[in-house]
C-alpha cells in the first residue's frame, strides 16, 4: 500500500457481479469487493465505483432467464435492476460504516460544461465526507451507450478524468489482455498493436469485452491516469495492485 493515499476509480463488469448463470448478482461477490474497498477507504484512499449490474439485477426481479434482445426490454430490466444493485451496495458498505452514494451518468452528462462541473463538484463534495463511497452507473434507462456497447467502461475512464484520479482499475473475469499463448501481458505500451491480440469472445452478460476495456485504457492513460486492468474474481488484487506488485496488465499514465 502506497504511503500517500491515491483517488481510485473502480469499474466493476457485469461478469464479476453477477452468480455464473448470470441472471441474479452475486452476493459473496458484494460481500467481497465491498470488504477490499471499505479496506482501501480506511486506509486513506478516495474510492469510487463504476458499476453494471442493473440489467441482470432487473432480469431476476422479472424471471428472466437471459438477457433480452431488445432494447426497450434491457432498459427495462435496468430500470427495475438499478434500485436492486444500489440496495445491496447500501447493505453490504453499512457493514463497514461506510455509506453509498448513487450518480446516474450519460456520456451528454459529461460533454455538457455545465453538467460535467455539476458531477464533478458533486464527487468532490462527496469525497470529502470520508464515509462515502459514491457508485456510479450510465443511466440505462434513458442512455443507449453502455447497454450496446461498453458496459460502462467508457465511462469509467470519462469519470476517472472527470474527478481527477490517480488510478483507474477494470475489475474484468479474465487475468488481463492475454498474448496468443494465453499468458497475461504485463504491461500494454501500444494499445493498437494490443488490440490484435484480442478475442472477439465475451461473457454472455458482459457488453463490451476487451475490446472497449482496451478503448477506455487508451481514453484514461492519455490524460494521465494509470490503468490496470484486474481479475475481479480473485480476491486480493486491488491491495497487491496498490503495493506495486505484478497482477493483471497496467497501462502507464502519459499526455498525448
């Protein structure tokens, strides 16, 4: 754990929040992730939390078994999900004394002068309340971006310049951009030569895949954020992450 305490934004996929049937969130998950941030928050640091989830959250409180087709029907499903996924972030951040607070973003929100200072100051106040942890997620319910293609990774690297932050981690469910061989890139120095290294394949809940963690990679590092791109189902990462060791694949922070 570094000495000085860092901003961390944290985009949780729809892959790692939900059980293995994908139609419900997992909640040892919750109890988890939430565990290791209320960890990274006492000991100094600034978290935020990007996080899907509000589609398959809504498909379990509909009974249905996978993911609709259209998109009327996965707006849907998100608005009915979204209240589920806060509720259990609520529930789970209570146990560490830590409270939650729910930001509803789109990309409009961000390209707007006057709603990007809104956010941001918004987040700034929050921040300073030490007990917070805002949690942010696309506005599924009136925005098209995340359900068609990011699932919120864009947006995860727009928040990560928004509020200012040191570092951007992509909790994924795979160990990092893989080579041909399967084994994990370290580190990622040209995104365009990475990008063919990826597979088109995807969870069957996750949207964006690797593809759009990569795009999202090259958004936040070229305004200064380091990212690190993490197995979110294997517990310790964000602490040995933090510490320097060599887990997932990290992107330096540069300015074009």
């Amino acid at each position: 754990m570094p000495a000085s305490p860092h901003r961390l934004v944290l985009k949780f996929g729809s892959g790692i929040l939900t059980n293995p049937r994908g139609n419900t969130l997992d909640r040892a998950q919750f109890t988890r992730l939430s565990g290791e941030v209320a960890a990274l928050v006492r000991a100094g640091h600034e978290c935020l939390i990007v996080s899907s989830g509000a589609v398959a959250a809504g498909m379990s409180a509909l009974g249905l078994a996978e993911r609709p087709q259209a998109l009327a029907a996965r707006q849907a499903c998100a608005a009915v999900g979204q209240s589920r996924l806060m509720e259990l972030y609520a529930k789970m951040f209570s146990r560490h004394r830590l409270h939650v607070a729910q930001l509803l973003l789109t990309h409009g929100d961000l390209d707007s002068r006057t709603r990007h200072e809104n956010a941001r100051n918004t987040l700034q106040q929050l921040f300073a309340r030490r007990n917070v942890v805002p949690v942010i997620n696309e506005n599924d319910s009136v925005a098209v971006e995340e359900l068609n293609f990011g699932d919120n990774d864009r947006l995860s690297a727009e928040v990560a310049l928004l509020t200012g932050a040191d570092r951007l981690f992509l909790l994924t469910s795979v160990d990092g951009v893989l080579d041909p061989e399967g084994h994990v890139v370290p580190e990622v120095r040209d995104i365009k030569t990475a990008s063919g290294l990826v597979r088109p394949d995807k969870g069957r809940l996750s949207v964006g895949g690797m593809t759009t963690k990569l795009q999202a990679a090259a958004i936040a590092s070229a305004g200064g954020v380091r990212v690190q791109i993490l197995n979110g189902r294997r517990p310790g990462l964000l602490a040995a992450a933090l510490a320097g060791k060599k887990v997932g694949t990290v992107f330096r922070a540069h300015r074009t």
